[in-house]
C-alpha cells in the first residue's frame, strides 16, 4: 500500500494545467515564511539558493544534510508544501533509494531529480558541464524514488535542452520518465528567448503536468503559460537570494557611504517586524502559560 503523505497530496491537488500553481524560491526559514505569506502556493526548496547562501557553487558541493535539515527546518514555520531539489539524488539510483525517506520523513510534499551525471553543474552556468545519464539509468532513479518515498511526488527534471540536445531528446526522456512512474516533469531550458520551452510543451501530450523555471526567459507570463494548458506548476527558481543579495549590497554600501544607520532605517526592516517573522506571539503565550 503507498504511503499517505498530506502534504503530497495538497500540491498533487494543485498541480491543474488550466491554473498552474506557483512556488518561490528559498534558502533558510525565513525566506519560506515570506514566500508563503506573499501567497506562494509551494516553496522550492533551491539548490542553487542554498550553495548561493553558503557562497558555494551549485555543484553537488553541500551535502545531503544540509539541504535536508533545511527544508525540514522550512517546513516547521510554514504550511505551504515543500517541493525539494535534489539535484541528481546524490548518487545512482541506490543513492537516491536511501536519500527519499529522509525526505519524507522531514516532511517534504515533492522531490525534483534531475538526469544529470553526480557531480551536477548549475543549469544556468555559462559553459557549464552539462552531462546526462543515459534515459535507462534515470528511469531507474525514479523508481526508486517512488519505491521509496512514502508518498511524496516524484518530479522528474530533464536537463536534455540546457544539454543542448534538441527537443525530441527531451520529449523522449520525458515520456520515458513519466513511464518510470514521474508525476511531472520539469523541463528546463536556459535560451533567452521562450520560444524553445514553448514549443516543447506544444508538444507534449500532456500526460503528466509540466514544471517551468523561467529563470531565463522572464518575458514569459504566468498567463502566457497558462494559455498553454500544460504546465502545473510555475517555479520562481531564485528570486529570494537574488533579492536578498540586492538588499544587502545597497543597505550595506549606503552605511558605509552615510557615516550613519539613520539614513537606511526607512528601506529596511523594522524590528517589530522581525520579532513578528520570529513568532514573538507564540513565545509570549508560552511565557504567559508556564513561566512562574
Ligand atoms: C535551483 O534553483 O537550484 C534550480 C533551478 O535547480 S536552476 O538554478 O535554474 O537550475
Ligand atoms: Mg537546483
């Protein structure tokens, strides 16, 4: 019998074609609880924006642990399902048969595996070495992420056009994945222009729904990609650490420059508000309930 796993089962509820849903990248808790409270439907737990937060490459530097205690930490402060990048699951298929349960067992609602060779290379890196396993072995990845992962979703990501391998390599991929038991698959592309991902969801047949990072090709709508009924869920793939690094260097740059934190206190943060992110309520309760 397949595992139940309620958080699964919300995003699986959310993945519709004709109204895709949205997830927001993050890298600690913190950035979880602001996307959720901006009304982000699910939190993509980001390689990319966790290496970033470490000031590491995203290149199967960190170890499983880290990412793991991240969206488990993630998952405590907010309710919105956690939809993990496992990158390439760590290893083989073996690899990724001992890493899922983790997964599940921190609570996440969905693993992206992509069919790149360990170690990965960031998807968007210029020049990047972007190698996949043959189909066959990825198959195999992701049966044993839906052997073992007590229920979460299984998204299967093809890297065949940030490899340069045209779209009938990827649509061939994507069916073979959806065959292998994906519950979506992620198509990724790093063209500028929309025009490839476009016509490789005309192209699908739409038997499971597609995932989008549209990283790279911002003039895409999120009604564009509605229109073409096929994508289930839309992710901002790095838009937190983006922000966050944006926000850092100015405030930063503008106290070293003003000889005083006076002039930044208005385009900041108040206190009040980060006490707030904290859960001060919820502490005062338990102050109020058992301190004597
Ligand atoms: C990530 O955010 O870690 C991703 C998306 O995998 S990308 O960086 O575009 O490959
Ligand atoms: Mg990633």
């Amino acid at each position: 019998m397949k595992a139940s796993n309620p958080k699964a089962e919300a995003l699986r509820a959310l993945l519709d074609p004709q109204r895709p849903a949205m997830a927001m990248a993050a890298h600690n808790p913190l950035a979880a609880k602001l996307a959720a409270e901006a009304g982000f439907e699910a939190i993509w737990g980001s390689g990319f924006e966790l290496s970033a937060s470490y000031a590491v490459p995203d290149a199967s530097i960190l170890p499983m642990g880290t990412h793991l205690e991240m969206m488990r930490a993630m998952g405590e402060v907010q309710d919105a399902p956690i939809v993990a990048d496992i990158d390439t699951g760590f290893g083989n298929a073996v690899n990724v048969a001992y890493a899922v349960p983790r997964y599940a067992a921190a609570g996440v609602a969905a693993v992206v595996l992509e069919d790149k060779t360990f170690p990965k290379d960031s998807s968007l890196r210029p020049g990047g070495r972007q190698e996949l396993v043959p189909a066959g072995e990825f198959q195999g990845k992701v049966e044993a992420a839906r052997a073992h992962g007590g229920g979460m979703l299984v998204i299967a990501r093809t890297e065949a056009l940030i490899a340069g391998q045209g779209e009938a390599e990827a649509l061939r991929r994507g069916a073979a994945y959806v065959e292998a038991g994906a519950d979506a698959v992620l198509i990724h592309s790093k063209s500028k222009s929309p025009e490839e991902i476009l016509s490789f969801c005309r192209a699908w047949d739409g038997r499971v729904p597609l995932v989008l990072v549209p990283t790279s090709y911002p003039q895409l709508s999120f009604a564009d990609v509605a229109a073409l009924g096929k994508v289930g869920l839309i992710i901002c793939g790095n838009h937190a650490i983006r922000a966050a690094v944006a926000a850092m260097r100015d405030t930063f740059r503008r106290i070293r420059e003003e000889g005083d934190i006076a002039g930044v206190e208005g385009s900041i943060a108040s206190v009040a508000e980060v006490f707030a992110l904290q859960g001060d309520d919820a502490l005062r309760d338990l102050e109020r309930a058992f301190l004597r």
